[in-house]
C-alpha cells in the first residue's frame, strides 16, 4: 500500500506519493496544489513575471523574443553544456524559459536554419529595476555595467552583461573554423586593447586572419542578438615587445575593427566600452579589482573553460612582487601583480589579452592586461598584468583618443 507524506522531493506544497520498502526519500510523484504542476510541483502555471534576473522563473512561457518555439532543454545533442545545468527542478523534459546560469533574463534555445542559438525570452520583470540599468537607453559613458558583479580560476561563470567590455578575438583556420586565441577590452567603437604576446608574428600578422566578437557569453555558442561580430582592419603592437627572450615587458596591442560596412561597435546592454586610466595612476595596493575572460579553470586543463567567467583580485605591492621569493627582476615598472589572498582565485591559459578593472567613483577603469604567470593559481606566483596607465600617451598617439574615452554611437 501507498504512504502519502509531504516530502523533501515536492515543492510548493504538494504531496509526496511514495512506496516505504524502496527506503528513498524520493517521491515517485507529487500530488500538485492547484495552478502547479510538473514532477515536483515545481512549475508555476500562473507565472506572468520573474523576479530579478529570472533564474527563480518556473513559468510556462514557451517562446523566444523573436517569436522562435523553444526547443525542449536537455533533449538535443547539441545542447550538452545545459546537462549538468539542467537537472535541477524546473529545468527538464520541457520547453519552457529557463535561466540556469545566471543571465540577464530567462532564455532558451531555439532552431535558426541549420542552427541552435540562443535567445532572451518576452517576458516582463515583477517590478521594476531598482539601482540597475540593465533596461536603460544604452549608454555612451565607459565603465559601465548593466549586470552587477555576480561575485578564470576560482572565479565563477558569469555573463557578458557584467563584463560588456569583454571582446573574443579568434584567428581563422586554413579549413574556414575559429579557433579562440585572446581575450581583450573595449576602448572606443573602433579600438580595442589587449596583449601583445597573442601575436607571435607581431604587426607582420595579416589582420585579415583575425575576427572578434563583442557580447560572447561562450565561446563554443552563438547569443542570438547580444552578439556583434567584426574584421580587424589593424594590429598594433607596442614597438618595444620582445618576447625572443622569454621577456613579456611591454606586452601590449591595440585592435582596429570595424563592420563590412565600415561602422563600429554599437553600444548595448552587453556591448559597452571600458575606462582607460590617467597617466601613470595606479590604484592603491590592496584594492579589489576584478579580472575575466574564457581561459582554463585550473592548470593542466587541457581545454579553455567556455564560458565567460570573472573573479575578484587584490592589487600587491610591487616590491613584494619584485622580491626574489616571488618572480625578482622579471616583474619590470611596466608590470604589476594581482592575486587573492587565498591564492585560489588568478588567470590562466587562456585568458592572456582580457581586462584587470577596478572601480573608480562608479565607473570600471582597465588597469590592467591579463600578460603573464607561472602557472596558475600557485603560492607565491600571482598574475603579472600590463600596466596600461603606462602606456597612455602611445595609445593616444595610435588612435587618437583621449586618455579616458567614452564614446560609442547608440
């Protein structure tokens, strides 16, 4: 016979149908309250709205903004990364909008040609944004975020609203793939900054084997609609970079990039350009800056992690990062480091290129270029960045842009 029991597998209030002899604490089903339904009661039929940024949604709309039926989660091959993700109540054996990994908004996958993407679903907020911009007009100021910081190695996954800087520069192959080489930030609609050892082949690279995309949450899938796409028209590397010696002094580059059309970066909810620092201003030592990008999660990994994560480094003191029991004389004045105390949080393979930024009264400002380290995440070895406060007047001089920029066309 049957034992009904209010179990730990239902939510909501529904009622867990079980058989004592199996000695599990699962319910072979639950008895729903009305208005829910689904395995565990987890699904809110009369949902018309989520709450902050949807990832507590278990509503029942289907549909993607563009008006795309959603494909049913954990069901298609190609949506493998979701897997893991997606065993977890209210996420499974359905179609309807999900946000499992923490984005602006509830989301889906749906079928564009020959391919899935992903797409923000139509539904309204429960109330009104308060101290966020997410659905503001787009801004034209720099160091902006419309996510806030949701907490690389020890970091965690976020999205690119929180990093909208964030650029993925790619280099063709001979068969017509990507395949992902550096990160980089932002700095005006045309430019962006990143490093120069990416470029092994410095300003002889030919560009036009470069493409990089603004608005990636992953590199290995396509945001429908957060995403722009460009050539680079130009490669810049700082004429000092040598790297013959194992040396990564001056380890800094400058993108030029544009549209077929010729137009630049249009500024969006997660397409925005970073702060560039005063000349030869540093934060002080101990301040909390945050680093990102795509590379490995720890040293070994024979992969880059995929998806876009960030995590939270302190600034320390340069004779401490000079000193022989870290790395000595090869830290120069146009480096500094960056570690957690802890030492589990730090760049890594992968993330060469990508953005050091602290706040600075409200607004991002980059510090820093992810350049360097012996391995990662070890004692006594943090992150070794670029100094870019250094390199203010050379990055004027090549793109004719102030030392603080702010402008991309809405």
């Amino acid at each position: 016979m049957h034992s009904v029991k209010l179990g730990p597998g239902c939510l909501n209030g529904g009622t867990s149908v079980g058989i004592p002899y199996l000695h599990t604490e699962k319910p072979m089903f639950c008895i729903c309250p009305p208005h829910f339904s689904g395995r565990h009661c987890e699904i809110e039929e009369l949902a018309t709205c989520f709450h902050g940024n949807g990832h507590h949604y278990r509503g029942t709309v289907a549909q993607s903004e563009s008006g795309q039926q959603c494909l049913t989660w954990g069901h298609e091959v190609q949506l493998w990364p979701f897997r893991l993700q997606a065993i977890q109540p209210g996420i499974w054996s359905h179609n309807y909008c999900r946000n499992p990994d923490n984005r602006a908004r509830p989301w889906c996958h749906v079928r564009k040609g020959f391919q899935i993407v992903q797409e923000f679903c139509n539904i309204p907020r429960c109330e009104a944004p308060s101290g966020n911009i997410l659905h503001a007009p787009a801004s034209s100021v720099c160091g902006l975020r419309s996510q806030k910081l949701q907490k690389i190695v020890g970091g965690k996954v976020t999205t690119v609203e929180s990093q909208p800087w964030m650029a993925a520069i790619f280099r063709r192959s001979q068969s017509g793939g990507f395949a992902f080489l550096c990160g980089g930030s932002l700095i005006s609609a045309c430019w962006l900054l990143t490093a120069a050892h990416c470029f092994p082949q410095g300003p002889n690279m030919d560009a036009w084997w470069l493409t990089v995309f603004l608005g990636k949450d992953a590199l290995n899938t396509t945001s429908q609609g957060k995403e722009q796409r460009f050539y680079v028209k130009e490669i810049i590397v700082h004429p000092n970079f040598d790297n013959s010696d194992g040396s990564y002094d001056h380890d800094i580059a400058i993108l030029k990039i544009s549209m077929n059309d010729g137009t630049c970066a249009k500024a969006t909810n997660s397409v925005r350009t970073i702060c560039l620092p005063p000349a030869h201003q540093m934060p002080h030592v101990g301040s909390s800056c945050v680093i990102a990008g795509y590379g490995k999660e720890h040293e070994g990994m024979w992969h880059n992690s995929q998806y876009l994560k960030e995590a939270k480094v302190n600034i320390l003191p340069q004779d401490v990062c000079t000193s022989t029991a870290y790395y000595g004389k090869m830290v120069t004045g146009n480096m500094f480091c960056a570690g957690s105390p802890d030492w589990k949080k730090d760049a890594c393979k992968g993330d060469s290129g990508g953005p050091l930024v602290c706040e600075v009264d409200g607004s991002w400002v980059l510090f820093g270029v992810i350049s360097w380290g012996e391995g990662c995440s070890r004692e006594f070895r943090p992150g070794v960045y670029t100094r870019v406060s250094r390199y203010s007047q050379w990055i004027v001089e090549k793109t004719g842009l102030p030392s603080r920029t702010t402008k991309l066309p809405v």
